[in-house]
C-alpha cells in the first residue's frame, strides 16, 4: 500500500484487509469505492490548494454553466445531491465572492434563480481544465482502449445495480 492509499485508509484494506475472503461482488464494491474515495480525496485537495475552491462549489458551479440562463435553487439541490439548504449557502458565499448572482425571473420572489457571473464563468473554465488535466494525469497509466473498457463495464455495473433497486431510481 502506498503512502497515499494509507494516508487516505484504503477501504479495501481497511474494511476486510488483503486476504480475499471476501465475495466477488464485495471485493469490486469495495474496489470501486477505494478508489472513488482515492481520487475524490486528490481532486478536493487540488481544488482547494489551486482554486480555494471546495468540491461542491465546483460541482454548483458546473451546473450553473451548463445552464447559461442559471438554474433555481432546488434545481440545483437535485442536480448536485445536495440539501436545499447546503446549497443555498453555497450560493450565499459564491455570491459574496462575486461568482453568481441570485435574480427573481419575471420579478415572481418565490422563485430564485442563481447564475453564474462573468468572473464566475472565467474561473469555472479555468477550474474545469484543470479539472480535466487532472483526472488525465490520474489516470495516465491506462491507455485509451482501458479507459472506454472500464467506461463500458462500469455502465454495466451501473446498470445491474438500477435493475435492482428497492426504492426510488437514482442517475
């Protein structure tokens, strides 16, 4: 195990240790989010260190320049998986940032509509490139027929574990 991987505690590891006692489907369970949880970790850090950015702000912020026109706030919640009222801090302190603005379309006060601002939009494209050269350079040991295999297994995986799922359906 390196440094990193202990550093982060390897869930693998950790959760059942080297021996391989383990099932199959708890080992590529385990697999996946070992390393999920290995390059969330690298890319929060990268973002804080670069940007003073956190990963939600990136992920609110990916949303918002998707959708030039902004999103309302519980819009948002969904499409980023978090609370109403997390996001609305998060808008809160982009805002006071000067990255999004709030409006109220057609002047109607119940309904919020953030958007990103010109100097929002500047940094998430800078931050969306880095965001990209990153994950290329994690991912620099595998070669491009790896990469769409792993895409293409992974969907299966996804799309077994939908098939099968006792309660509302999830993306």
């Amino acid at each position: 195990m390196t440094e990193s991987q202990s550093a982060s505690g390897d869930l693998e590891m950790i959760v059942h240790g080297p021996s391989g006692r383990n099932k199959p489907e708890t080992r590529l369970w385990l697999r996946m989010l070992s390393t999920t949880k290995l390059i969330t970790t690298e890319i929060r850090r990268r973002l804080r260190a670069e940007f003073g950015a956190t990963l939600p702000q990136f992920d609110l912020m990916a949303q918002l320049y998707r959708e030039t026109d902004g999103l309302r706030l519980g819009e948002l919640s969904k499409r980023t998986m978090v609370t109403n009222g997390n996001v609305t801090g998060l808008v809160e302190r982009l805002e006071t940032d000067g990255l999004v603005k709030r409006v109220t379309p057609d002047k109607d006060r119940r309904v919020t509509v953030a958007q990103l601002t010109p100097a929002g939009t500047e940094l998430f494209t800078a931050m969306a490139a880095a965001h990209e050269g990153w994950l290329r350079e994690l991912f620099a040991d595998l070669d491009a027929e790896t990469v769409n295999a792993l895409w293409s297994d992974i969907g299966r995986v996804k799309s077994s574990a939908s098939n099968h799922l006792s309660g509302s359906e999830v993306e």
